[in-house]
C-alpha cells in the first residue's frame, strides 16, 4: 500500500464502515492489484471509473522546456495504463451496454481505437478492406466490436435525451462541457462516413460460420509481453474467451437492424432489413442459454419488433391475424380508417393497445391531412383518445381541447355514441370517471345549444345521481339565460385554451413533435402563461449554430427568444432530413417574427433560406433533374459572395455552399473576379473555391497558367501536412478517429474531404484528382509504380518539406475522392484509368484489371470499336501484363503482348513457357491470337511436351486463311481488330 493510501486509512479511523478508495496510480505500482480490485463485491472506483481515469491520465498533454503544450508523451507509463484500461474491459467481457452507459463516446472512442492498436489491426486500411477470415480470431473480433459500437452509437445519438440545465456551480465548467460536445460531434461525424463500411463489415460478419475469441485480462498480458509479435499471431490469439458464432450473429444481427430501423424514415426498404435481422436475432435468442455472453434488452427487441410488423406488416398471415398491431398496420396500410375507428372503439373496453401508440396512430393520420384525408376522421380519432385518457384518469391531449373550442353537431354526437359504447358492461369505477368526463366537456362547451344536447343526453342522466343532474341543469339554465349579443369572440391565432388538465409537460411533447409554425407559436405563447423558464431546452436535440447562439439568446422578450430558437432548429432539422416544405414554411415564420425587431437577425434568416434553397436545388439535382438553377437563386448566392455588411453572424457553411453551388454550375469567372478580397480572407471556403475556379478556368487555353495552379497546390499540401509533434510514434501506431492534422493548413482535412464531396462538376473533380495524383507520386517517390491522371504538367514537381507531409492522409484522400467521383459518373475514362492505377500501385491485380477493362469498354462501346490508342497506351497495356501475369493468367498475358506497338516477344514466350501452372483458360484463348510467330511458338512447345491436343488447337489456329502473311495489310490489321475485340469482351466477362 502506498504511503498516501495508508494516510487515508489513518484518517479515516473513525469511519470505518467506509473502506478508502484505491487511487490510479497504485494500480501502476502494483500490476496485481487490479485483478483483485476488480474480483471485489462492490470495487470503488467502479470498473468504468477506473477506465476513464486510466486514460484521462494516459492522454494528459506534456509541457516542454520552452512551455509550449505537447501531446501526450508515448512512453511506459501512458502505454501501461492504457492497457490497465483495456484489462478493465476485458474484466466487463467488452459488454457494450455497460460500457455505453459508463463512458461519454470520446473516452469510449479512445478505449476502442486502443483495442485496435493493442489486437494488431492493420494501421492505415480501412476495415472494409480486411479479409476477417484471414485474420487472428482476437483481431478479427476487435474489429466487429468497433463497428457494433460506431453504429449503436449513430443510432443512440438520434435519440432525444433530456438536457441538463446548468446551476450556478456549474457555470465554470461550460468551457470544458462545450469542448467535450464539439469533441462528440466530432466523432459522430466521422461514424456516420463511415457507417456504410462498419454495416459492410459486419454484413461480412454474418457470412463466418466459426467461433471468435475476445481478449481477456490473461491474453492483454500476453500481448504486453510480447510486443514485437507480427500480426497478433501469439498464443493470445485463440487463448481469449470463446464466442460461439450463436452469440455474436445474435448481437450483430440486433445491432444491424437497430440502424437498418433508423434508416427505414428516409428509405422504406431499410424497414424490410430491419425485420428480417430482428427475425433472426429472435430465433437466435430462443437458442441461447442463460450462459450466454449475448445481453440483448429483450424488451427494447420486442418493441422494435412490433413497429416493424406496424409499418410493414409481417410475413405471417396468421400473426397478423391475432395482433391487434397487425390489424392495425393493415388498415393503415389500405386506408380503412373507419377500421380504425372501430378498432379503438372497441379498446376502450378491452384496453390492449398501449396508449402510447393510439396517440402515435392519430398523430401519424393528422401528417395525412395535406395528403387528402378527410379532417373528420383526424376528429374521430382525437375523440376515441380522449375517452381512453380519461378513463385510465390521464390528461387529456391538446388536440381534444382545440376540438372543443368550435365542436360540430356531428363530432358531439360522435363523443356521445363513443361513450356510451365505452361504458358498455363495464365496472362502476369505469361508469364513474366516464360520468365526470362528460360532465367536464358539458361545462366546456361555449355553445350552449351543443351543451344541453350533452346534458339531456341519456347516457348522462343514467350515469349521474339525481343531486349532479340537478346542479348541472341548473348551470345550463343560467348559461341559457345570461348569453348575449357580446358573447366571446373565437380564439385568435395567439389564444389557446390555457384548460387547467392540460399540464406543462404535455404541451412540451406538442412542442417537440410538431412541425407546423401556426402550432409552435400557439403552443410557446401557452407554456410561457404556464410557467417562466428557458422552453427552448426542452429538447437537447434542438441546436442552433454556435454563430447565431449569442445573438437569439440575447433577445431580451423570452417568448420571442424562445419562438425564435425552436422555429430555427427545427428548420434546419428539417434541411437535414430534406424535408423542405417544412423547413421553408419554419424559415419563413423565423423572418416574420424578426422583420419586426432586429434587422440583424433578419439578415441572418436570408442567409439561411438561401442555404436552404441551394441544398433544395442541389437534392434536386442528385435525383436526376440536371436543370440549371434559376436566375433568382443564382443571383441570390452572388448577392451573399459580394455582401460586405458588417457585425452580421455569418456561418462558414453558407459560405461553404455558395461556393459549391458556383463551382457545380461552373461560375468560374464570377467566383475569380467579383468575390470581396475580405470574404475570401475570412471563409477559407471561399478562397479554395477562388483557387480552384482560376484554375480550372485557365485549364482549356493554348498555355496552362501554372501560377494560380501553384498557390491551389500550396493551399492544399498545408491542408495535408502534419506539424512536428504529431508525427507517427515508434511502434505506428494509428487512430483511425484521431486526425493528425497541422494547424496551419486553412481548413482541417476531413472538413476539405467533405467539401470535395459535395463537389459535381467533372472539370473541378478532374483538376483535383489531377493534384492529390502528383502529390501522391511525389510522396511516395516510386516511379516506376506511378499513378496517372490528366493535367499533370500544371503542379509542381517537387516539395520543399517532404517530411511534413502526412503520406498516409494523402493516399486515404486520393482514393476517396476518386472513389467519389466514379459515384457521380462510373464512365468516366479517366478516372476509371486513375482507380485502375491506384489499385495497381497497391497490388491489387484483379481490381486493377477491372477498371482497365471498364476505361476501354466506356470509349469502345464495349469494344465493339477499337480502343483509343491515348486510352490503352504502352504503359497501360505493360500494366495490363503485369497483372495477369501476378495473377497466374499467363495465356492472357501472351495475347496481350501483341497489342503493344512492338510486340513484346521475349515475355509472350517466357509466359507461354509457365502454361504449366496457368489459372486461365489457357488454350481457349488461342483463337485470339494473330501473331503467328507466336502461334509457331506454342505449336513447338505443344511438340515438345507431348500434348497433342493443345497443338492441334493451336495449329488450327495458325491455318486460317486471314492471317497468312501473304495477306493485303489491310486484312491482317482487320483479323488483328477483330481479335483484338473478342479477347476484350472475354476478358471483361471474366473481371466484371
């Protein structure tokens, strides 16, 4: 025990009931000491708190001799107590639930990227590209258990949580809470890249039929202790604890549907996904025993399960059939509402459908009113509803209570016919609280006609005692007698029915469900006669860009300030989403209500709607509508470029888009000429956009400039250089979430990367790749292994500062961006040459082959016409040989020696030579030669083996008629064209 922990148990003599808490570092002192920690009753610090003290030591930065902050130091201490960290995992058997609930998503982020480091995972590859059969079973599970855990986390991230309001004593940690915030956001932006690969990732999963193993506190030992192992291959490979592949489908099945279900609001299908993966995740669960490591929340599955049969009904009739979901889902589904109608009707009796999902039926049928429902149904509805709430004594909805303010003769005759079938056979308590329910709307009703239609009614007269019917007679009397010409007008915009059952928490949930800005307004101006309190923090998912957060919140009027933030982040939710109508009729509220009070802020939501019509034009154009966008909008992003309005918020984003939208639809000249020098000082999307648009205007004349070409080039190495203190430690090791970026680069890389994809004009995508493929070269200095593109010549030939270049970000970037643009356009030749070389350079062969066969099928019309010579040069085709001939395809590499400008005899014979252990069709392939020394060649060594039959194919090939040599030129060139297409087309069916 240390002196300081002796000290504590000195001190705390008097209490001896308290055990003292274990620090940190004792457990540095004493590598046995967390094990039986751990294996303790009730361990204080708990497992998860030791995890985030471990690594909150281990990442400290370091301050060096001139006091300048260094990242943390890489040394024995900081590598032990990571692996501390990682031991405390393993102890909790990486259960993610527990871990999710214990640690913030950067912490958790760290201890994962740490498991990839610690289980050999391949630094520098994205795991898409990982053959998880081939690797170590330890490895391959650190990979599944970083992917489960990035997509429960975007799928956790879009639920709405409760946001914490901050006291007075929490008022100095604002700073910290908001960098830890942009830290998550951070990361979650980069989980949602990269979802589609982690859902690749355990898709492939699913196809392993063998057991993984997961580290263990014994196999982190192990690893420790043998550091300089290669690929993980140790003992504490398969040492770890087994999962059965039972257990692991059975998580990866649940955690894949939980992000096809979230996926399922902006595509259909995705619910069909959802399904089918919940479907199995049950049949599995019913497999496994109590044993089992897989800890699913059964009730969260079954719930997930029945909104996937209520969306997309289910495959088995008779299921469909006994549920009353089922039933449900079906009505919906073939708009049967008075189905529906009957359906909730007869609940109230039997009370089975949870309330809960009554509301979410009526509230979904009221977002079908603008598609033509008819407003009478959305009625009915609300009136079932509210005699279910009121019989299991809940508040009633504001929906029911606007109802009332002006009820029609036929919803009050409806509210009876409900009631009175509500009470049928039912116990007295029920016959109770349905007599006060009608009693209260009796009274509510400002129609006095309306009111004595209710009190006369016999269902009142039998459910209430002669006392209460003669009170409520009375009342109606007086209510008769006392109405007159000045009777209360209608409710106005701004009045609502401040009814005393309708509490604050209910109109809190309106408010975060509805999208409708009449409803907001109604709803806020309601809550604030209720109570005085921020309402725009009911939900922590409504967040306005920290630009404009001062500003709203300085407003001094709070229902305005309120209004105005909830009307805001609910527009730009919208934009997300890409639901534009709302978003614009949101905006459009947004300006009414600071047209009146701050120009300012009015300018301000001009720039939004501007970004919101550029996105909504921009949607357009990605679903297949290529028209140019109007003059008005056109001149409206020119209007904001030129805009040189001071003291007026502006977002680097909106900036970020103009320049996009100019770039896309190819205002070259505006972007170089008009732009304010003080707008492209300030926006460094602006300046890219300036620099890419002057070079790719002086691309197409007689002399390329390379002066613009050179400052683009010397913006975009900053963007991708790394200062000194970030460089790669000893034992590479690399975060795939932790950019190493220099802080003198205009932008960091990621958010360029994601300012290239939004990018659509082939010239600037062109111009691009033609920079990042120089840039590679020069980086990589292999010249024989090069990469091509076009427009080379315009960059410069070399760097000043090689080592500054970060070579890993430039390799990562060139292949996304040209992975990008054959997403926009796959027949682009070249391109389709650049990922070919890419994949070359990388010896990756077969792919490689592919994209040289499609660039020569896209300009060949599928090689019905000859392939340009300026598309398969000689370089290209020796690249063509060199992969078949690593691929073992050596007959294919003799037929393509001839197509060079000098046929290639010396490696035609050589391949010719290795038909022995050949992966072509070898002999098949013969009648696409037209060389007939060649043919003479393989009619001697045919000879000499002995095989008699492979000759006979090889003479008959070299006895056609067109390729004697006594031939015209011109037919023998025409039997070489012919051939020549043939082959391709073979090959193209053999590597598309």
């Amino acid at each position: 025990m240390s002196a300081e922990a002796a000290d504590r148990v000195a001190v705390s003599g008097s209490r001896p009931c308290t055990p003292p808490q274990t620090s940190w570092f004792e457990f540095l002192l004493d590598p046995s000491l967390l094990e039986q920690h751990l294996q303790g009753p009730h361990p204080d610090p708990s497992p998860v708190q030791l995890i985030i003290q471990f690594l909150e030591q281990a990442s400290k930065p370091s301050v060096n001799e001139q006091n300048q902050v260094q990242p943390p130091v890489d040394n024995r201490r900081n590598r032990t107590l990571k692996l501390l960290a990682l031991k405390v995992a393993a102890h909790l058997k990486w259960d993610l639930n527990i871990l999710e609930k214990g640690l913030t998503i950067p912490v958790l982020n760290m201890l994962l990227n740490e498991l990839l480091c610690a289980s050999r995972v391949p630094p520098g590859v994205k795991h898409v590209d990982l053959d998880l059969n081939g690797l170590p079973p330890t490895t391959a599970m650190a990979v599944l258990i970083y992917n489960r855990w990035a997509i429960r986390t975007i799928v956790l991230s879009s639920f709405p949580d409760k946001q914490t309001k901050p006291g007075p004593h929490q008022l100095n940690m604002m700073n910290l809470v908001q960098q830890e915030k942009e830290l998550t956001e951070n990361i979650l932006s980069v989980l949602r890249e990269q979802a589609a690969d982690s859902i690749m990732v355990l898709e492939r999963a699913l196809n392993i039929k063998k057991d993984f193993y997961i580290h263990t506190l014994r196999t982190l030992d192990l690893l420790a202790a043998d550091p300089s192992s290669a690929n993980g291959e140790t003992e504490s490979s398969t040492a770890g604890l087994r999962i059965s592949i039972d257990d692991l489908q059975c998580q990866v099945h649940f955690d894949l549907a939980g992000i096809y279900f979230q996926q399922g609001c902006s595509d259909h299908s995705a619910y069909e996904k959802a399904r089918e993966h919940f479907r199995k995740t049950r049949e599995l669960l019913a497999k496994l025993d109590r044993l089992s490591l897989c800890h699913l929340d059964e009730q969260r599955l079954a719930g997930y399960w029945s909104a996937c049969r209520t969306l997309i009904g289910t495959s088995d009739p008779s299921e469909a059939q006994l549920s009353p979901y089922g039933q449900i889902s079906n009505f919906m589904r073939n708009e049967n509402y008075e189905a529906i109608i009957e359906a909730f009707i007869r609940d109230n009796v039997t009370l089975n459908l949870p309330n809960s999902f009554r509301h979410s039926v009526h509230l979904e049928i009221l977002h079908k009113l603008q598609q033509g429902v008819v407003e009478e149904v959305c009625h009915k509805l609300c009136v079932c509803n509210a005699v279910r709430d009121s019989l299991e004594g809940r508040i009633l909805s504001v929906s029911f209570h606007q109802l009332l303010l002006k009820p029609s003769k036929n919803d009050i005759n409806f509210l009876l016919e409900v009631c009175a079938r509500s009470v049928h056979n039912t116990s007295e308590t029920i016959k109770k609280k349905m007599a006060f329910f009608i009693k209260n709307v009796c009274e509510s009703l400002e129609d006095v006609s309306l009111a004595l239609m209710v009190s006369s009614h016999q269902l009142l007269t039998e459910l209430l005692g002669d006392e209460e019917k003669r009170l409520l007679i009375e009342q109606m009397r007086r209510s008769s007698a006392t109405v007159n010409l000045n009777a209360k007008p209608l409710p106005s915009f701004y009045d609502i029915p401040t009814t005393a059952s309708v509490n604050i928490g209910q109109l809190e949930q309106q408010l975060i469900l509805s999208l409708d800005a009449r409803q907001i307004r109604q709803i806020v101006i309601e809550l604030h006669g209720m109570a005085e309190r921020p309402f725009w923090r009911v939900s922590s998912k409504w967040e306005v860009p920290a630009d404009y957060v001062n500003v709203i919140l300085a407003i001094k009027d709070n229902l305005t300030r309120d209004l105005l933030y909830i009307l805001m982040a609910k527009g730009l939710h919208c934009i997300d989403v890409k639901d534009f109508v709302h978003a614009r009729q949101l905006f459009t509220a947004c300006l009414e209500v600071v047209t009146e009070f701050s120009p300012k802020l009015r300018q301000v939501m001009l720039n939004e709607m501007l970004l919101l019509e550029i996105r909504a034009h921009e949607a357009g154009t990605a679903d297949g509508n290529m028209e140019r966008p109007p003059p008005d909008l056109v001149s409206r992003v020119r209007g904001y470029l030129e805009m040189r309005i001071h003291d007026i918020p502006m977002r680097q984003i909106v900036g970020e888009e103009c320049v996009v939208f100019m770039l896309n639809w190819r205002e070259n000249e505006y972007l170089t000429l008009q732009v304010p020098q003080s707008l492209v000082n300030n926006n460094p999307y602006v300046k890219l956009g300036q620099l890419i648009a002057s070079t790719c205007k002086e691309l197409p004349g007689p002399k390329e400039s390379r002066r613009t070409a050179k400052e683009l080039w010397e913006v975009v190495v900053q963007i991708c250089s790394v200062s000194s203190q970030h460089k790669r430690s000893n034992d590479g090791r690399v975060s795939l979430l932790k950019q190493r970026e220099s802080s003198l680069g205009i932008l960091p890389r990621s958010k360029f990367m994601t300012f290239m994809k939004k990018l659509r004009e082939p010239l600037v995508l062109t111009t691009l790749i033609s920079l990042f493929v120089r840039l590679h070269s020069i980086v990589r200095d292999d010249i024989v292994n090069e990469v091509t593109a076009e427009h080379l010549s315009i960059w410069p030939s070399s760097l000043a500062n090689l080592q500054a270049v970060d070579v890993e970000a430039v390799v990562v970037t060139l292949k996304e961006l040209v992975n990008y643009a054959l997403s926009l356009n796959p027949n682009n030749q070249s391109w389709l040459c650049t990922q070919a070389d890419i994949y070359f350079v990388t010896n990756q062969y077969s792919a490689a082959m592919h994209y040289y066969l499609q660039a020569g099928a896209v300009c060949s019309d599928y090689f019905t016409k000859p392939v340009p010579p300026d598309v398969y040069t000689d370089q290209v085709l020796k690249r063509m040989i060199k992969c078949c001939s690593l691929l073992n395809c050596h007959t294919q590499v003799a037929v393509l020696c001839q197509f060079l400008r000098e046929v290639d005899y010396m490696t035609a014979f050589k391949a010719l030579q290795e038909q022995s252990s050949s992966h072509d069709s070898m002999d098949s392939f013969y009648d696409y030669i037209w060389d007939v020394t060649i043919l003479e060649y393989l009619t001697s060594i045919h000879h000499k083996r002995g095989e008699s039959d492979k000759r006979q194919v090889a003479i008959k090939a070299i006895g056609q008629t067109e390729l004697n040599s006594s031939n015209p030129e011109e037919v023998l060139q025409l039997a070489a064209q012919k051939r020549k297409k043939r082959f391709l087309q073979a090959m193209a069916k053999l590597y598309f």
